[in-house]
C-alpha cells in the first residue's frame, strides 16, 4: 500500500503564515482606529520565517508599504536577545517635513517595535487630526438651565428643560460668540492624508431688539461679538437641529408647536407676556401672566393669570384661568376657572369643570360623561349623553362654612382673651396692695404710688410706666418686677381686640357678600337626555345628614331623546327652588 503524500515544509509555513496572518487582520479589525494600529506575535508559537511571510501577506491587505517595515524587522528577529531582555526601535516609514504645505509638514508616519525572546509588538501610528471648531455661544448672559435652549457640558441644547422665558433689559448682553477656526489634516496609519472639513460660521438671525457687537483684544484681532438686547422684552429663540438660528426681542410671543423644539414655558417663573400657540404637545406646559391662545392642547398644560380661549382640547389635558376660559370642543380634561367663566361652544366628553359660571350655548351642543361644579350653570340647546354630574354652588356654601368656622373660633379666642384680662387684673389690683403696704414705709414715693393708683383707674400706661420707673429706682423688689411683668402683658390686650374686632369685621363682610353670590346663583337646563342617559344634579346646601344621593335625578326611560328642562335658584328664606317643566 502506498503511503499518502506528505505537505512539503514550504507548504506547511504557507499555512501557518496564513493562519497568523488571519488571526492578526481580527485582531486589527477590531481597533476601528484610522490613525493607530498595533499588535502582538508569540514567538514561541510562529517561527521567524511565518512571521516574515504572514506580514509580507499582511500589509498590503491593510493598505500599508511594508517594505521599510520587512526590512526592519528582519535586522531585529535575526539577532540575538538575551533573557529578560529586549530589543526595540523606532523609525518613519513616511516623511513630508520638506513639503511647503505647513498643514503637511506636521504629518508624521512612525514604526515602533519591540521584541524580546517571547514576544513581537508592532505598531504604525499616524497623526491625528487638529479638529475644525465652527462658530459657536462661548458665553450666555442669562440662565439656559431655566430657560429656552439650556446649554448642556457637550453644546448640545435640551429643550425639554425650561424653567423661564427670559427677561432682557435693554443694553443687556445676551450672547457672547466665538468665530470659526480651521483646523488640520492627519495621517492615517495607512499613509493616506485625512482632511477635515470647513469651519463654519454661527450665523443667527437678528429678529429685531438685538444688535451685534464687535469684540477686539489689545492688538486688534477679533475675538468674538457680543449679541446684546437695544429693547426691553422677551427674549424668543429659534433652532435648526441643535443649533440656534434665530434670536429676538418682543412683548408678545407666537409658536406654531410647544413641543422639544420649544419647551416647557414658565414652569418655575411666569411668562409675563400674552402667547399664541397652534399646538401644544403631550407633555408640554405653559404658564403665562398674558392670554393664552390655542389651536390644540395635546394634553399639555395651561395656566394663565388672564383668559384662555382653545379650540381643541385633547385627552389629558389641563387648563387653568385666573379669569374666562373658551373652548369648542374638550375630552377628558381638566377646566378650571378661578374668578371668571367657562363657555363652551361645540362638545365636551369625559372632563371635569369648575367655575363660577359655565355655559354652553349654541344652536347645538353635546354633553358626555362631564362633571360640572359651579354657582351658574347655563346649558341650552344641549345633547346629554352617558352619565353627567353636576355640583350647583358646592364651592359658595363650602366656602361660607369655612367663614362661619373661622368667625366662631374668633368669638371663641375673644372670650378667652377677655376672661384672661379679668384674671390680670385681678392680680394686677392684688400685687398692688402688696406694693403700697411697702411704700407707704418710704414717705418719699408716696406722691408717685397715688399717682400709681390713679392710673390704674383708666389704665393709663405710660404713666404707669413713668410711675413704677421711679418707685424702682429706690426700691428694686420682686413686687414692682412682678407689677411690670404684669403691666407688660395687660398692655397687649387692646391691641389683641382690636385686631380680633377687625378680622370679625372682615369675616362678617365676607359671609354677607358670599350669602349675596349664593342667592344669585342660578342654573338653567334646557335640552334632551339620549338614550341610556343620566343627569345627576346635587346641590351645595350642607345637609346635616350628608348623603351621595343627588337632590335631582333625571334617567331616560326612552328608546329616543328625551326633552329636559329645568331651572334651581336658591334664596336665604326658601332654600333651593327647583322647577321642572
């Protein structure tokens, strides 16, 4: 039988120079650096003349000239290398030093290695890169962690974190920008050239109230430009990506979208301006002393010091005016007006109202699963569907309760003030006696006790005061620091009813203008229950026995829309009136 060939020794180094060849293109391919790479042999494990063929492979799969490298490195791996010792050196592969570029004649291509009896590390380094720096807001003058387009540690701006719209007086810097600089090409390990691209300019729009001022250092060159305020007012940002494009003065502010492109509005302080804003997004809050006007609250949210007027209000919404609030259509949101009125123009579904007053009037309106709490309620013309809840004037007799708490914990608070002085004063007269028992022994403080007792007759303090300073300068006894210390807190008292009679004063007046509001409040429904339908209405009198079942409950029984009308008023004599036609 004839025995099979066996690999020649030229085909076995191929083979190993491949597989060390393999194992180091991994190796490298996992750096993902253009500039460096380096890696290590086991010596041990690849003989010389496998390392020198599985590099000669190697390089031009990498794209570098290895001739020089070969050449090198085959000096090294034939000498000698005593233990626990190494051999290294370092050349350029690559020089440009003589070239009239001077971007280029920084660029350096180097060879390093070092080996020992064990181990080849081999690395080619080329020259990184001097990066180019467009123009860029070196310096804000006011706060962009609490206001539009805050500036994080990496330039980039997180709209999501507004805390303030910005106040500028006028003169005031706002921006400080620093211009462009180019900078420099590298070398890749490969020897290839790498460019960097163009600097660019910071261009931003002046919309007006903003002018640009040049910045010059000592021998005239140009470090930067200030953008700085020439009117008093808001200041409004613009962007394109992270970048700011556009910057402004103005009294009144307009934004298509209150989303991350624009940010929270007045969190921590109050926009003092009126706004107009299409959408406002999920999310997304705006508070402002001015109007607030809006196409679309996304479930967003609005306060305002003034009126609110929307058009759509979406789920998860909030809306709360100091004064009126308008809106066409609402679902599932939350309308509060403090002082003012809610009029509603189209359908509200699912949401909870309260106000003073709240309307809907039109040709046709619709009404879904609401709640409603008011002293005047007006609905006219209107659809009611699912289950509808109505609280009628909770909040006046809540608030005349919480009145008439407060009147009786004065009265009460009067009364113990009053039998607190009755007890001073009888110990007052007590320690008096006292007193006079003791300087009736000294003939010269007898004028000043009966001018003492005199004034205790229509408790004249200061001479009380002027008295009792004399008799302690001759005699310093516990009675007359007792008689002080007594004198001292019997002064008080006055003051104490006085201001008790004023908030009295100021309680009663209230309780009479509330009980003026309860008796004009009103409600009036006018319209048709649909199928399935529930209208619930409780009024806000305090029973003495609080119950969850409302005082009018209308059901429809019908297959078809069922007409409602009805009307509650309240008077001081009669209570609450409720007529239904």
């Amino acid at each position: 039988m004839e025995a099979p060939n066996q690999p020649s020794a030229a085909e076995k180094l191929q083979d190993k120079a491949d597989i060390l060849e393999n194992n180091l293109f991994s190796a490298l391919s996992k750096q993902n650096n253009p500039i460096h790479i380096q890696f290590q042999i086991n010596r041990e494990q690849f003989p010389n003349p496998v390392i020198i063929k599985a590099l000669l492979q190697l390089l031009p799969r990498i794209n570098i000239k290895g001739p020089k490298i070969i050449i090198t490195l085959n000096q090294l791996l034939n000498r000698p290398i005593p233990k626990d010792s190494q051999l290294k050196t370092e050349k350029q592969l690559l020089d440009v030093s003589g070239t009239d570029n001077p971007d280029l004649s920084r660029l350096t291509l180097t060879l390093k290695i070092l080996l020992t009896s064990k181990l080849l590390t081999l690395s080619v380094k080329g020259t990184p890169v001097i990066p180019s720096r467009d123009g860029a807001i070196a310096k804000a003058f006011f706060d962009h962690k609490s206001c539009p387009g805050a500036l994080s540690k990496d330039g980039i701006m997180d709209y999501r974190e507004i805390n303030k719209y910005p106040i500028a007086k006028a003169g005031d810097n706002l921006f400080f920008i620093i211009p462009e600089s180019q900078g420099k090409p590298g070398m890749g390990y490969d020897g290839q050239i790498i460019q960097v691209p163009n600097a660019l300019a910071l261009k931003i729009n002046l919309n007006g109230g903003v002018e640009k001022v040049d910045s010059l250092d000592t021998e005239g060159k140009e470090l930067g430009y200030f953008l700085k305020a020439v009117k008093t007012g808001v200041v409004v940002l613009s962007r394109d990506g992270n970048k700011i494009t556009d910057i402004g003065i103005s009294d009144e502010l307009e934004i298509n979208r209150l989303d991350y492109s624009t940010g929270n509005i007045g969190t921590s302080f109050i926009c003092p301006i009126s706004m107009k804003i299409d959408t406002i997004c999920n999310g997304f809050k705006i508070r402002a002393r001015g109007m607030v006007e809006a196409n679309v609250l996304e479930g967003g949210e609005i306060e305002t010091d003034s009126q609110a007027h929307l058009h759509t209000i979406q789920p998860g919404s909030r809306v709360t005016a100091q004064k009126d609030i308008i809106a066409h259509f609402a679902r599932n949101a939350v309308l509060t007006s403090e002082t003012g009125s809610i009029t509603l123009l189209e359908e509200v579904m699912d949401s909870t109202l309260c106000s003073v007053e709240i309307r809907f009037e039109k040709n046709k309106g619709v009404m879904t699963s609401n709640t409603l709490d008011a002293e005047t309620i007006f609905l006219k013309n209107i659809y009611f569907c699912g289950e509808n809840t109505i609280h009628f004037g909770r909040r006046l007799f809540s608030r005349k309760q919480a009145l008439i708490n407060a009147l009786q914990t004065l009265e009460t608070e009067t009364s113990t003030l009053n039998e607190q002085e009755k007890e001073w004063m009888e110990r007052f007269h007590h320690e008096l006696q006292r007193l006079t028992k003791t300087i009736k022994k000294d003939p010269l403080l007898l004028d000043n006790l009966k001018n003492l007792i005199l004034a205790t007759r229509t408790m004249e303090f200061d001479t009380l005061d002027k008295e009792l300073e004399t008799i302690e300068k001759r005699m310093n006894t516990k009675e007359v620091s007792q008689i002080k210390n007594r004198l001292e807190s019997l002064r008080q008292i006055p003051g104490k009813n006085k201001a008790f009679a004023e908030q009295k004063k100021e309680l009663s007046e209230t309780i009479k203008a509330t009980d003026q509001k309860i008796s004009g409040m009103s409600l009036t429904i006018e319209g048709y229950l649909r199928r399935a339908g529930t209208l619930k209405i409780h009024t806000g009198k305090a029973k003495e026995t609080p119950s969850q079942e409302p005082d009018v409950f209308i059901e429809s029984e019908q297959s078809q829309d069922t007409p409602i009308k009805l009307s509650i008023t309240y008077s001081g004599w009669e209570g609450f009136k409720i007529t239904r036609n």
